[in-house]
C-alpha cells in the first residue's frame, strides 16, 4: 500500500514528465521499450518502399523516356501502396485493426502489373540495345517482385504463405529470363529474385516475430505488476478482516449480553454496553491506522515489499543495509520514504535498475552531543538528463509530505539529480546514541537480516 493517494504525484517526477512532454524533440525518450520497438520497426519498413523508389528511378535513367515512363507511373503506384499496406499491416499486428486483406491483394496485383510492364519495355526495347538497357529494366522486374514479396508478408497469418509467395516471385524471374535471356543468365535472374524476395521475406518475417514478442513481453511485464497490486489489496483485506473480525464478533457477543441483563434490569448492563463502546472505538482507530498503512510499518517489511513490486513491474532492484535494531520512529519515518521513493518509480521515468541502501552512521569520538544518522538512499535509472536537471529539490506534494514526517524526528531530506538520466533521493534520520548502543547496529543480527534481504 502507498501511503500517499493516488491523485499525489510525487512532483519532482510529475515536474520533470510535464517538462519533458513540452518538448516535441525529447519524444523519443519519452517512449517505453514495446513503443521503442514499434516505433524503429514502423520507421524501418517505411523506408523499404522508398528505397524500392529511388533504386529503380536510378535504374532507369538510361532508358528512354517513352519507354522509362509506363515503368516509372506503375512504380509510383506501388510505393504509395507499400507505405499505406505497411503502416496498416503494423496496425494488424498490433491488433488495433482487421487484416487489410482488399489493400494487400492490390498491392501484390500492383506489384505483379509493374513486373509485367517492366518485361514488356524490354520485349519492346529497340534490336542490340545497350546492356544499360537490359540492366534498368531487368533490375526493376526484379525489384516488383522483391517488394512485393518483402511487404506484403506484413499482412500473411503464417509462414507457409510466405514461402508461397517468394516461390511464386521466383518462378516470375525464371519465366522472364527464359523467355528472353540465354539459360545461364536465366538462371542468375531467377537466383536474384529468389535472393532478393527471400531475403526482404525473412528480414520482414524476423521483424514482426520480434515486435510480437516485444508486445508480449510488455504485456506480461504489466501483468506481473497487476498482480502484485492485487496481492496488495488482498493483504490489504486480510488485515481488514484481522483487525475488524475478533472485534465484532466480541461487540456481538457483548451487546447479546447486555440485552439480557438489560431485560432483567441489572445494572452490569450498562458495563456491557460500555465495553462495547471501548472495543468499538479502538476498531476504529484501528481501521484507520490500516488505511493510513500504520499497521505493521516496520521498515523491514518496507524494503522486502519494496523489491517483490518493482521486482514484479520488470525493474531490477538491489537492497543493501538492514533496519535491524532501529528505535521504532525511525523505522516508521523510514518507511515512508520507501513507500513514496518506490511510488515514483513506478509512476514516473522509465526505470530499469533501482538501488535501495540503508545505512548507519555513527557519531564518531568527536561528535559529542551529535546522535548517529540512519541514512536511506534510494537511487533509479530511466529519467531523461534535461529532466533530471530541471526537477529541482524543493518537490510537491508527496516529497513535502516525507519531508513534514521526517521533521517529527529532526530528519532532512534531498531529492535531485545523480548524473545523467538518474535520480536520487536520500532520507536522513538521528538515532539517539542510547538506542544504537542498544541495538548494535551493524553486528550479527544485522548481518542476518542482510542475508534474509539477499
């Protein structure tokens, strides 16, 4: 459970993605991995058509105009197709959209039409052409086929069909090149088409396998935190059911009791009822010390919560140190520095590794008077360096509020920046030398706890 409410942003963090959001060129950044992927994926394959364009432009410039420009209309329809197929093929395998079945089937047809009129310029090409000639046209035959194949596997369900289209690519170079060329340059086109078609097929095939696993990937990663939320709140009923269980059986019983009594007018009635008046006001604070996460804020459980949340949000987390031994305030102050530290990483940034170290430091022979410091730094990846810079270290509303319970006990706070798309938060509580002494920290039971942490 958070202790602050879900409305509370911890502002530094709120501050710097309100920054960020404001500046179109930090997009990027902005994006999680799955959109990271999708994003490069989707940039990728828009620049085949384009590619397909200028290479086969480049290809017919040393055929004629009257001849180059039959070739050059049906290129230009093929490339429009490709980008409208690929950006709505990618839709379809990100499951926002149906299957663009009519835009697949014209962009293949497309593709076959601009091969077939590519093969007749060069039936049509004047008796002992120049090999340019035979070159340009040639190359963008093979460059129909080969698109076609590469972009159009966006849009097939299975493999199968994939490596039906490539063997239906392949037989379209061999027929032209038996059709018009000497066997052995027959064959070459007939190996440059299956190489070109087969090679943009698997490349295409191997992309979508990756974002699919991706999406996948992230959609786990974001179950896993479901679950871990939800374990929350069934913890959470648990110790509702704890606390308000024996209660109100006891308050049922107990104003049975003075029913009865109350019937036969005796006065232990009025004690019955006001014991029932006690037991239901101590559930009430009860109650709300679970609401308000009192119950059980040792730091302990704190720092294992700590870890197994953002463990399960797919974020690596090292703790160090052991509460062990802490006077009682300082554990609870603590505490809820864990719980809002851990609230902003999961709300804010893109987080990867998040480090969590309790330490002890003692007052030293010549710090007289001067108590020893329970130190608690909690440092995170994943925050954009402009971010990061801009935050500031005055916060909002959830650091104003770790810092309002850290002056209960004469602690201080620091949040700001630590190098570069980093962040860090330090959180610094006296211990009364008394109460060090008594608990022995750092020593044996410490080393213990360290390992159960571990």
């Amino acid at each position: 459970m958070t202790g602050t409410g879900d409305h509370e942003d911890a502002a530094t963090y709120g501050a710097t993605a309100q920054a960020a959001i404001r500046r179109p060129g930090r997009w990027w950044g902005r994006k999680g991995t799955a959109a990271k992927v999708e994003s490069y994926t989707r940039i990728s394959f828009h620049l085949f058509p384009v590619a397909q364009l200028v290479t086969a432009l480049l290809s017919l410039t040393p055929v004629p105009a009257r001849s180059a420009l039959p070739v050059a209309g049906a290129l230009l329809v093929h490339v429009a197709l490709g980008l409208r197929l690929t950006g709505q093929a990618l839709d379809w395998v990100a499951g926002r959209r149906a299957r663009p079945r009519r835009l697949l089937y014209a962009y293949m047809a497309c593709g076959f039409a601009g091969a077939a009129i590519a093969a007749l310029v060069l039936v049509k090409l004047p008796d002992d052409p120049p090999a340019t000639y035979y070159t340009a046209c040639v190359g963008t035959y093979v460059l129909f086929l080969a698109f076609s194949c590469g972009l159009g596997v966006l849009a097939l369900r299975t493999h199968r069909q994939s490596l039906v289209a490539v063997a239906v690519a392949t037989f379209g170079g061999w027929l032209l090149g038996s059709a018009l060329l000497p066997a052995p340059a027959a064959a070459a086109l007939a190996l440059s088409t299956l190489l070109s078609a087969g090679g943009l097929t698997l490349a295409s095939r191997f992309s979508i396998w990756l974002l699919q696993a991706v999406y996948e990937l992230d959609e786990a990663r974001h179950t896993r935190a479901r679950l871990a939320v939800a374990e929350e709140r069934l913890r959470f009923g648990r110790d509702l059911h704890d606390v308000l269980g024996r209660n109100l059986s006891v308050i049922a019983l107990k104003s049975e009791l003075a029913v009865q009594l109350a019937r036969r007018e005796r006065p232990e009635a009025v004690e019955q009822m006001a014991e029932v008046q006690r037991i239901a006001q101590e559930s009430q604070r009860e109650v709300r010390e679970v609401v308000r996460g009192y119950r059980e804020a040792d730091l302990y459980t704190e720092l294992l919560g700590a870890r197994g949340v953002l463990s399960a949000a797919g974020i690596t987390c090292t703790v160090t140190g052991t509460p062990t031994g802490l006077p009682r305030p300082v554990q609870a102050a603590l505490a809820w520095v864990v719980r809002e530290a851990v609230t902003n990483v999961l709300r804010h940034g893109n987080a990867a590794h998040c480090r969590i170290a309790l330490t002890v430091v003692p007052a030293g022979p010549r710090a007289e008077g001067r108590p020893a410091v329970a130190e608690l730094t909690v440092e995170n990846d994943g925050v954009p360096s402009e971010s990061a810079g801009s935050s500031g270290s005055t916060g909002g509303h959830g650091l104003a509020g770790l810092r309002e319970r850290l002056a209960a006990e004469q602690g201080t706070l620091e949040a700001g920046p630590a190098g570069k798309s980093a962040f860090r938060l330090v959180a610094r509580v006296p211990v009364p030398a008394d109460e060090v002494a008594e608990s022995g920290v750092p020593g044996e039971t410490a080393e213990r706890a360290r390992q159960e942490l571990e």
